[in-house]
C-alpha cells in the first residue's frame, strides 16, 4: 500500500535512503552519502511530500516529491527491488501530477534504465554540482 509518511518513520526512511544510496552509487564515495543525512532529514524531508510502500507494516521502498514536480528521491531495499514496487510509486506520483523531473547519475545504468522504462526521457546532461559526476535530468508529462 502506497501512503504518506508518517514522522514515526522517517527514521526508518533515512535508513533505506543511507543503504540504497551507498550501494547504487558505490562510484561516489559512501562518505558523502553518510555526511548528507542530516541534510537530507532536517531540510529536503519536511519540504518535500513523501510516499512510502508499506507492506505487511515493512517500509519496502518511497518516493520524495520536491517542488510539486521533481522527484528528490525514489529508493527500494534491494532485497525488494526488481518486483515493481519502483514502478508502483512512479505511477502513484503519475496519478498526482501533469509532469515530472528527476535527477539521475549517469552512471547509474540500472536506474536510467528503469526511469526510460517508465516513461521518463533525458532533458539534459550536466555536471552535479556536489560531486562532479554526470547527471541526466530527465522529465516525464502526461
């Protein structure tokens, strides 16, 4: 069931924010994935709208909505991923918006991949600002 998070699982979110980011980016060094969490927690959670996949009371994946249209954030537990619950909440946020963006690293070959597959096309390429690594802006409309 996809719904908004509740504040008792942000904690819980962060989590499989932390261990998603450390393994789908292993080319970024995992220390500044670690030195983000307080940023991510403390500024990009409260201003963004967030959905979770709870699933016999497991959080199996969610996805953040900033700015009414760019999405911050879409991670699923590996142990779930590849069973369409990345596809669920894309189609969620589909059903709430007329358009959609996101940033993907390039090198991220399993992610662009799958936002292609949902239907997102690349906008733009361009240095990340924090990283230096190449980023697809990629967008989506109805």
């Amino acid at each position: 069931m996809i719904k908004p998070l509740e504040d008792s699982k942000i904690k819980e979110v962060m989590d499989i924010w932390l261990k998603t980011n450390l393994t789908a980016h292993n080319f970024i060094n995992g220390q500044y994935w670690i030195d983000k969490y307080d940023v991510v927690i403390n500024e990009y959670i409260p201003i963004s709208r967030t959905f979770v996949y709870d699933e016999d009371h497991v959080i199996k994946g969610f996805v953040s909505i900033m700015d009414n249209s760019f999405i911050g954030a879409l991670f699923v537990l590996e142990d779930y991923q590849g069973k369409g619950i990345g596809k669920k909440l894309i189609d969620y946020c589909k059903s709430l918006h007329q358009d959609l963006g996101l940033g993907v690293y390039k090198e991220n070959k399993k992610a662009v991949n799958f936002y292609n597959y949902c239907g997102f096309r690349i906008a733009k390429e361009q240095s990340n600002e924090e990283t230096g690594f190449v980023e697809y802006i990629m967008k989506w409309e109805k």
